[in-house]
C-alpha cells in the first residue's frame, strides 16, 4: 500500500487494518446498524484469525513471549465474537475496538523503533 508516495512497512499495514477494523466497528455501533455491525465483526474475526496464523509460522521472527500474546488475543477476539448477548453486546464490542486500537499503536511504535536501527 502506498500513500502519497511512500510505501508502508509491514507494521504500518497491520496497524492501518487493525484500526480500520476498529473504526468500523465502532461506527456500527454508533450507527446502531447491525448488518454493517455484522459485517464489521466478521472482518475484524478474519483479521485476527489471520494474524494467529502469521504468528504461528515457523518463520515469524517475533519473539516468543510476543507470539504468544498475539495468539491469545486472536482467541480472546474469536470468543467475544461469538458470545455477543444482548446484555452486554456494546461492552464487549468496545474491548474489540479498544484491544485493536492499542496493538495498532504498539504496532506503530515496533516500526518506529525498526526505522531508528
């Protein structure tokens, strides 16, 4: 992916498609749109799911402690994704968002620390 002429790291891309997901979950939810919502979570499960299987690679060069955290995440996400009660659906749609949002910067942050070495 480019924008304005410079192309995105790997990182960048990751952080780019974990904070889209996480904008357009919430503006699902703002929206009170349930087929856009539905929409939103299963790109968001998809995501996850193919980060688990990134980092299960034998040739990811993440640290283990890393791999292992992201592998959890991605199982977290697919839980709350399918025990969406009534009850307590914005809740946990917003941990989504936020869990998304936060490993998006953590993201950032890695790449930045990559481009200063």
């Amino acid at each position: 992916m480019t924008t304005e002429n410079k192309t995105l790291s790997s990182f960048e891309e990751d952080a780019f498609a974990l904070t889209r997901a996480a904008v357009d979950l919430s503006q699902a939810l703002e929206n009170g749109d349930q087929t856009a919502l539905a929409a939103a979570l299963d790109e968001n499960l998809n995501l996850w799911t193919a980060i688990k299987t990134l980092v299960a690679r034998t040739d990811c060069k993440l640290p283990e402690d890393i791999r292992t955290n992201l592998t959890r995440l991605s199982e977290y996400t697919a839980k709350v994704t399918f025990d969406l009660s009534k009850q307590r659906q914005t809740e946990k749609i917003e941990v989504l968002i936020n869990t998304n949002l936060q490993i998006a910067e953590g993201l950032l942050e890695g790449a930045a620390k990559s481009a200063k070495q």
